[in-house]
C-alpha cells in the first residue's frame, strides 16, 4: 500500500508543478499584453513640434527605442510592418491618432484616431475611436484605409486621398498650434 500511495504522491506533485508552471506562464504571457496598453488622457497631447518631425509629420513614442523604430518605419514607407504600441502620429495640431493593441481596435489593427480642441492652456478631446470623424467631414478610417499596406498610415503614395492642404498650409497651421506657445 505503501508504493502505491508514494507513487499518487509524486504524481500529484507532478500535476501540481505543472499547473503552477503553467498558471505562470499564462501571467507572463497576460503581463506583457498589459505592458502594451497605452492609457491616453488629455494630458497626453502637447505642442506638435515636441515631436519627431518626419516630411510634413511628427511622431512621438514615450520608449527611445520605439520611436526609432517608429521614425524609421515612416521616413522608409516600409510596407507589411506595424507600428509599435503607443506611437502617436500628428499631421495636423487637431487630430491625432495613436497606435494601440490591435485587438482594441480590430478594424483599423490598432489605431485610435482623436479630434481635439487646443488652447494655450492645453488639450481636450473632442471625440476617439476608430470612428471619429476629420475636418473634412469623413471619418479619419475611411481616408486611412487604403494603407492598408502600411499599417494605415497615409503618407503621398501609400493610396489614400490627398489632404487638401499644401505643405505650406500644413506648416503654417502646425506653427500656429497654441500649446506651443506657452514656452
């Protein structure tokens, strides 16, 4: 009797070991799908020319690495490559979007497009998500994707509709940002 009870013994030790390991991967794997999540607040936007400005658009990333990685993606027009979780991108001081889980965005893989009002005194968000509507009256997703290829991010050349500004315009409105002038 003695044999068989030691032999239940290991075994369930066995088992218990295997759960244990298994539970910690599982909180591993669950950890590192929260250290992707990016928490975006009013406080979260400044002045545009904070960020790195790449041809008409600037990009910021709160992780160093990131950002290069981000800026290099963009200034290359790589094509079949993401973003990675928490890029922003501005064109224009008013509108933002922001790269997230792609599962918290399904249909735009990630992005999260913002309408915001500026002041000297900061950000507000008018309206977010992935249905938000541009200041040409459409939906920023709907300008967007035909980038399909470029993780949906416009650019001249990637198939989506031109901005109706020139890049003098886009200057001009970028340098008239009101955030910016609180320094």
């Amino acid at each position: 009797m003695r044999p068989l009870i030691t032999s239940v013994s290991r075994k369930s030790g066995l088992v218990c070991m295997r759960v244990v390991v298994a539970s910690a991967l599982g909180l591993a794997m669950a950890s590192s799908l929260y250290a992707e999540t990016v928490t975006v607040s009013e406080s979260s936007f400044s002045c545009i020319t904070d960020g790195t400005k790449v041809r008409n658009t600037y990009i910021k990333h709160a992780d160093p690495e990131k950002l290069k990685e981000a800026v290099r993606t963009f200034k290359n027009s790589v094509a079949d490559k993401e973003y990675p979780v928490g890029t922003f991108l501005q064109l224009l001081p008013g509108e933002a979007m922001i790269k997230h889980q792609r599962q918290k965005f399904p249909e735009t893989n990630g992005w999260e497009f913002f309408d915001l009002d500026l002041s000297a005194q900061g950000t507000k968000i008018k309206t977010r998500g992935d249905n938000v509507v541009n200041f040409q009256g459409v939906t920023c997703f709907s300008c967007h994707q035909p980038a399909v290829k470029y993780d949906f991010v416009c650019e001249k050349g990637h198939g989506c509709a031109p901005v109706p500004l020139d890049d003098a315009k886009i200057a001009e409105l970028q340098a008239a940002d009101p955030r910016c002038n609180k320094r």
